[in-house]
C-alpha cells in the first residue's frame, strides 16, 4: 500500500489538527446559553359539601291514636364551605309489640310548623331555640344566609355559612285506623336530606330534577340583621311581589356580594 504521507511531520500534524478540531467542538457544544428550572402549578382547590341535620330526642311520653305531638324539633347545618341546595324531608316507621313492621301511613309528619307561640319552642337539645315557619334569614356579621321554600310538597333550603337552623315539625296520628294491634306499638322518626351545590343549575337540575326559580322561597317571615338584636321583615300576607320588594329594600343592599346574592337577585326579579 502506498503512503499518502511519506513525511511524518505532515501525518503528525494532521493528527494533531483532527484532535484539536475535537477538542474545539466539544468546547463548544458546552458553550451555548441555557436557561432552565420550574415552577410549581396553579393549585386548584375544590370546595367541600357537608351538610348535617338531627332530631332532638324530645320525651313524648305515653302516646294514643288521634294524638298530635307538636313543637318536635330538628335541626340543620351546612359544615362545608360551598353554599349549598338541600331538599329536606321527614320519615317514621312504626315498630310492633311482637317486632313487625306496622303501617308507617298512619303517622302523618308536618315539617314547617312554628313553634305554639309563633317563635320559641322547647327543643329537646337542653335549651329553648328558635324555629320558622318558611321563610328567610340573614346574619349580616357572618354572612350567613338561610332561605326556607317549597316546591310540590318538598322543602328547600339554600344554606350558606355555618349557623344552625333549627326547624319544628308536629306528629300526627290516625286514631280512626289504629286497632287494638297498636298497642304498645312504636314510632320512629327520622329526617333525611340530601344536597347539591346551590350556585350550579346543571348540578341541581340532575340531582332534583328542578329549576330553582321555580321554587316559593317568600311565603312567610323575612329576618335580616347583625347579633344581637335582629330586625325583623314580614309580610306573610302580601303578594310575592311586596315581599320581594321589603327584601330588596331591606335585605338585600346589605348583603355581601356573593354567588348567593346573585341567585338571590335573579329569583328577586322574576316576582
């Protein structure tokens, strides 16, 4: 094989060439500018829905048919920190002497029943407590809001905050139907609800299957004000329209802006 390069200073400077060329590019594939790092993502967090509600276990004492049991009392709080719809209902089964299920149809349950006296009712919690007939109410301070309707026989709560609401109910037995085979029989009752997010139309359109402007939210009583000492608002004999106009000159100007305040002025403007 011939030599290309018979001069040994010319094949060692080309060697040397080739690795110095080496050298220089890998020098400068390190000395481009770079820049790099990280960032921690928006953090998105989801809102909590935690409603509770209890009976108070207020001693009747020896019951017959026909009797009615009024000023029960039950009470319900929105624990979570997204304003929520709940749909309200009570229940009762009767127990026989002998275990057997009875005919749960001979209790009537009445839910939005005042106290006797309008007001105060005992509550079977250990102290007296306020319930309201349908209605509304306002806690400035807190921005709680409560609002009491009535849709086909079902009862609605809006509920924002945290504040306990308490309600009273009457039991009502059937004494024309009730036999000798009562006797010693018992009466359960119980409450149940179930909730949704009350500022999302699809969310309560799929869990109840209404619009809720549909809803009678001002038939009665209308309370707004700071603690101690609220102002009361009534007008439970006047059209939808007069009371939607006290809440509008009293309530709600002073209502916080809020996803409830909104809903409250579109159900406003449809009276």
């Amino acid at each position: 094989m011939k030599k290309l390069f018979k001069n040994k200073k010319i094949t060692t400077g080309i060697v040397a060439t080739t690795a110095g060329v080496t050298v220089l590019l890998a020098s400068l594939s390190l000395a481009w500018f770079i820049s790099s790092g990280s960032v921690a993502a928006n953090t998105i967090t989801m809102g909590t829905l935690d409603v509770t509600a209890s009976l108070g276990a207020h001693e009747i004492g020896v019951s017959e048919p026909g009797m009615d049991h009024y000023n029960q009392i039950g009470k319900i709080q929105n624990l979570g920190n997204l304003p929520t719809l709940v749909k309200l209902s009570l229940d009762s089964e009767i127990t026989m002497a002998d275990g057997t299920a009875g005919n749960a149809g001979l209790v009537d349950l009445e839910l939005q029943l005042a106290g006797s006296d309008g007001k105060f009712v005992p509550s079977g919690f250990g102290y007296d407590v306020k319930a309201h007939e349908l209605g509304m109410w306002f806690d400035f301070d807190k921005n709680n809001v409560y609002m009491w309707g009535e849709l086909d026989g079902d009862i609605y709560i809006a509920m924002q905050g945290d504040d306990e609401l308490h309600f009273a109910y009457t039991v009502d037995t059937d004494g024309r139907n009730m036999g000798n085979e009562y006797q010693e029989s018992s009466i359960n009752v119980s409450v149940e609800w179930e909730a949704t997010q009350l500022n999302r139309d699809g969310a309560i359109e799929d869990v109840f299957g209404i619009d809720i402007r549909d809803i009678n939210w001002l038939p009665g009583f209308i309370e707004a004000g700071t603690e101690p000492g609220f102002v009361m608002f009534s007008a439970p004999t006047g059209s939808a329209a007069d009371r939607a106009a006290q809440v509008i000159a009293n309530v709600l100007e002073d209502l916080p802006e809020c996803g409830y305040r909104t809903l409250l002025e579109s159900i406003l403007a449809g009276m």
